[in-house]
C-alpha cells in the first residue's frame, strides 16, 4: 500500500505528534508498505535527506519558532499524490497541512482518514491571540467538528481519547483506536543509565524522569511544587527534565525563584539514539500533563522498568494502575508529592509489572492494525461512491 501523511510538524520539530508519525512509517515500512510525508519546510519538493518527504513553503510561527505554518498554496500537491500512487491520505494535522489533505482528497478521490493526537483546544491559552479563551475554544471546535466529520474516517491513540471526541463530534464516519508503538530492542531494562547518571552528578541521588516537549500545557509547575514536599523525606531527590520547548527558560527560571536549581537538571534536546540510556538514568518517572490522548513517553518509560506517577485524568489512569505500576495524583502539590513517594518507595512492587505493561503497545503491531484501518476505510470509501 502506498501512503500519503500530511502533518503540520515535521523533523527537526520533535513532539508527539512527530514521535508517532516516525513509529507508524516505520512498522508501515517493515511490513512492506510505502510511506510518503507532506510537511511544511523551506522548500517546495524532495527533502535534501529523504527522497520521500515533500516540504511545502512555509512561514515561521513566530511565538514557537520550531513550527512552520504552510500558508501559501500548494499548486503541486495533487500531482504528487497522484505520480507516487498514493492509496489514501493519512493527516495528522489540524492546521493548514490539514486542509491540504482534505483538498487533495477532494481533488484526487483518494480517501483521507484524520489522526486526532492533540487536544489542541486546551492550549490556547498558550497562544497569544487577542480573543477571549472561551470564543476561541467554541470556534475552534465550529473548526474542528468540521475537519472531523468530513473525514472518511478517524482515529485516536487511546480509548479514552475516541469516548471524548464521540461526545464532541458524534457524526463520524468511521472510528477506529491505533496506538503507535515502541520498539522494544531500543526500549528495555537491559540498557544501562549509570554513565548519564555520573555525567550529570546524579549518582548518590533517587531521580524522577521527565521526557518531552518543554512547554506550559505539559503542567510542569505542579511537580516542580511537589520536589520541596518530597525532598524533606528525601533530600538527595533530583528531577530530571529531557527535551527542549519554548517554555524551558521559563521553567529554569521558576526553578531558581523556588531555589530548586540544584533539585532540577534541564538537558535540553537530547538524540533519539541516547533518549533511553536518560530513562534508564531513573528510578522513576512523573507525567502532570492533563492533556495526553496517549502519552508514548509514559509507555517508553514502563518498557525501560521506571514505575509511573502520573496524573489521574484522561488516558494516564487507563494505563497506569495505582499500585500495581505507579500511582496517580491529583492536581494538587500536596498529593503529587505524596504519591511520587510512594511510587520511589514502592518500586520493588512496582518494577515486575512496568515492562509488561508496555508489551501492548508493539511497534509491528501498530503498523499491522494501522494497515488494516487503511483497507478498511478505502473500502467503505470505494462503495459509497459506488453507489
């Protein structure tokens, strides 16, 4: 099958959103398919590094630099779909790349299936634009329901991701769960953390992980409240935070204001390729974000053997067990604290059930059941115009 995915972020931009797009071309790919990526770039073709990536010209989001918006049209999209022999349309955008998928659909009769990642409405206020929260919400979701249910069908990372977007846009085509995995020869207990951990003087100390996008939605705050509670029963206590975004001198600064400068390490960007020695660095890892629809950097941890504590909200109690492979805060220092504690001192109990847990989320199995939803959306899509 050959396959067309449109998306608003692309390398070297990395969040989630690019994570699982890297994890789906990669089963895809392994299991024969071909894989095809539209994104907004510097130029209008072929990518100097991957003969099967096409950047459309785009300007830079000025408030996140490391975004690009595909403003202009994009007159050869509808032949590159259609000289490659692209089957279906696969968008994980929401932005303009996403009504380039839509009208080359439209123009190609080539189905188009939409990949919801981002509860995107719960972060404008990250976003300075001079309307009131409410009204951007409510219109974003006029926008949002549109894009949704003019798709030929939809998919989400998590259960619980599908039962919330059914409540707000109940006249999908077609829905369908496709959790993008990990590979497990990269992800285990086998690796070792001790050289990160000495190069980073953090040998003598019990670390909670981070790993991801920096950034203000990701609820940073609430953890950085709990280190001091946690830290009078554990001094030597270090947080961990991996990844780079625009909120991360906003963090280092809050760290210094709350004399946590030592307690905190920012590593900033770190390679894919040395991401898992970071995890391995830990004895356990935190998520406060209250907007996951799967949270792959949650699952990655369970497979490197660090017990989570995690918010208690949306998927993260889907996965995450209190007792039985982390536990579950609420938002609330107080509690956050509590229940990181009981997480760093429960680990032995905690430990034998993280790796398994992750074992659901396979890399081949992903791309098996995402290649299935293809030819089943292609088919539904073939018969209705048949009619």
């Amino acid at each position: 099958m050959r396959i067309g995915m449109f998306t608003d972020a692309w390398l070297p931009t990395h969040d989630g959103t690019v994570t699982s797009i890297i994890k789906f071309r990669e089963s895809l790919e392994k299991l024969g398919h071909k894989v095809f990526i539209f994104a907004p770039g510097d130029t209008t073709g072929p990518s100097d590094h991957d003969d099967n990536v096409f950047l459309f010209k785009a300007k830079t989001f000025k408030q996140y630099p490391e975004y690009k918006l595909a403003i202009a049209p994009s007159k050869w999209k509808t032949d590159m779909i259609l000289e490659n022999d692209i089957e279906i349309l696969h968008n994980h955008g929401i932005a303009f790349m996403a009504l380039k998928a839509m009208i080359g659909s439209n123009l190609t009769n080539i189905p188009c299936l939409l990949n919801f990642h981002t509860w995107v409405t719960e972060v404008q206020e990250y976003y300075p634009v001079n309307l009131n929260e409410d009204l951007m919400v409510y219109l974003s979701w006029i926008y949002l329901r549109v894009l949704i249910e003019r798709s030929d069908g939809v998919v989400t990372p998590s259960e619980s991701a599908m039962r919330e977007l059914k409540e707000k846009c109940p006249n999908m085509r077609y829905t369908n769960v496709v959790a993008p995995g990990i590979d497990f020869n990269n992800f285990n207990q086998n690796i070792d953390g001790s050289g990160i951990r000495k190069d980073l003087g953090l040998e003598d100390s019990e670390v909670l992980v981070h790993v991801g996008r920096v950034s203000g939605e990701k609820n940073l705050e609430l953890i950085f409240k709990a280190l001091p509670i946690i830290k009078k029963e554990k001094p030597n206590v270090k947080l961990l935070v991996v990844g780079k975004g625009p909120a991360k001198s906003h963090y280092e600064k809050m760290a210094h204001q709350m004399g946590l400068q030592d307690t905190i390490k920012f590593t900033g960007f770190v390679a894919d390729e040395v991401l898992p020695q970071y995890y391995a660095a830990g004895d356990a890892f935190v998520l406060a974000s209250p907007f996951e629809t799967l949270g792959i950097v949650m699952i990655e941890a369970l497979a490197m053997g660090l017990p989570v504590a995690g918010l208690n909200y949306r998927v993260v109690p889907d996965i995450i067990k209190d007792g039985h492979n982390g536990h579950l805060f609420n938002n609330d220092p107080m509690d956050c604290a509590r229940q990181i504690l009981n997480t760093l001192n429960n680990s032995d109990d905690l430990i034998p059930n993280t790796t398994p847990t992750a074992k659901k989320f396979d890399n081949m199995e992903s791309g098996k059941k995402l290649a299935q939803v293809y030819k089943e959306v292609i088919d539904k899509y073939q018969k209705e115009r048949a009619r």
